[in-house]
C-alpha cells in the first residue's frame, strides 16, 4: 500500500518570496502523483498531477513541483507567492495499475504574510 | 459550467443521531466519490460509485454510514447513529471516468459537528 508524509504541517514565508512545500511517499510499485489546494471552506483543486513522461511539472498558478523517483519525493515548487496562495495543499499518490484512488497526505498549510 | 453541489453546508447533532447528506455531481460525470476529511488530515475515500453501482467502498463503517446513487446521478450519504469521531468535513467529488487521467472534481463539502 501507498502513503505520502508530508514533512512540514505549516510553512510562513513572506509576499514575493519563494516557496517549497516538500512531499515524500511510498510505494512498491510506480506511482501517479498529485497536489491539490484548499481555499478555506472550499473543496480540493487540482494544481498539477504527474502521470508519466517529463518529471518536472507545471500546474495552475505559477505551481510546478518535480518528480524525483530515487528519492521518493515531489516536492511543491512557486518562485514568488501571493497573499491569494495562503492555503492548504494536500499531496496525494496513487499506484498505476491499481485503484487509481489517491492516498493524501495530512497538508501543509502556507500563511503569506504581507 | 457548474461545479459538483453539497448539501448542506454545515450540519450540527447529537450523538446517536441521524444526518444525511447531499451531493449533485457535475453533469454527464459517471463516477461519483465521497470522502471524509477530520480536521488535520487528508480526505480519506468512503465509497466510489460508478453510475449506480458500487465500485469501491472498503473504507466505508458499513455498520452506522451508508450511501446510495440510486438513478446514477446525485448522491445520499448517511450516518446512523452519529458517533463523536464521526465529526469531519464530507467531501464530494466527480470524475467523467475512474481513473488517474480523469481529474475529480470536487464540492465544497459539509462540516459535520457532532456534540
């Protein structure tokens, strides 16, 4: 079975700066991989998924994240974060070949302060 | 287009109670899921639906929740009798197809809040 760890609960950092949100998972086969977002009081959206092909991916605002199969991670990438970005962002896997339901991890919520 | 509808928005009860809820998936989306998301934790899958059938729903406490998808369009969700830990915020969500390429869709999702 799958399962994602999400290595930091909350991540402050500042307008303009840059930002990371790592994600590491598990798996004993290959995986697909995913983030989403969490507006308050919404639902999850998708940023961007990995499926197969190039391992660095690019999302919906301004989010890229790369896929780094020796190190089992697909860390959450964006050069300059808004005030908008503050949110929740859930990494999640699914195993090719299997049920293809995602296996979140617990999110990292991202405060941008002014 | 409109987006994946939840109903209701929030919902208050008592242990021992009963609550349901409702979800209206995106039209023409053929598989419907629901999920239960604790405070802190990631949506954890109760039960995907394809059409009207069940495809999945090993996570599902089939002795207090149950679902149906009855003419394959909306959703019922419900919980009989409410236990304290049953208090989470259900997430609905639809996909054209199962599967890693089709991209689920989700509501905005009903906070439980059971006292």
């Amino acid at each position: 079975a799958q399962s994602v760890t999400q290595l930091d609960s909350q991540v402050p950092v500042f307008e303009e700066a840059p930002v990371e949100l790592r994600c590491n998972y598990s798996s004993s086969v290959s995986v697909y991989l995913f983030w989403y977002v969490q507006y308050p009081n919404q639902g999850l959206q998708l940023l961007l998924k990995y499926l197969s092909g190039s391992t660095l991916v690019k999302g919906i605002n301004g989010f890229e994240a790369e896929f780094n199969k020796s190190q089992t991670s697909f860390h959450l990438r964006k050069p300059s974060v808004h005030i908008s970005d503050t949110a929740e962002y859930f990494c999640a896997v699914s195993e090719v070949g299997g049920s293809y339901i995602p296996t979140f991890g617990r999110g990292t919520s991202l405060i941008v302060h002014p | 287009e409109a987006g994946v509808a939840q109903s209701p928005r929030y919902k208050i009860i008592e242990k021992r109670q009963s609550v349901a809820f409702w979800c209206n998936p995106i039209s023409g989306h053929a598989t419907l899921y629901w999920y239960q998301q604790i405070l802190g934790q990631g949506p954890k899958l109760l039960i995907q639906f394809q059409n009207n059938g069940v495809v999945d729903d090993s996570q599902l406490p089939k002795d207090r929740f149950s679902a149906e998808r009855l003419k394959g369009v909306d959703s019922t969700l419900k919980i009989q009798p409410a236990k304290l830990e049953d208090s989470a915020v259900y997430l609905c969500a639809s996909s054209l197809a199962p599967g890693a390429y089709n991209e689920q869709f989700f509501g905005p999702g009903t906070r439980l809040t059971v006292l």
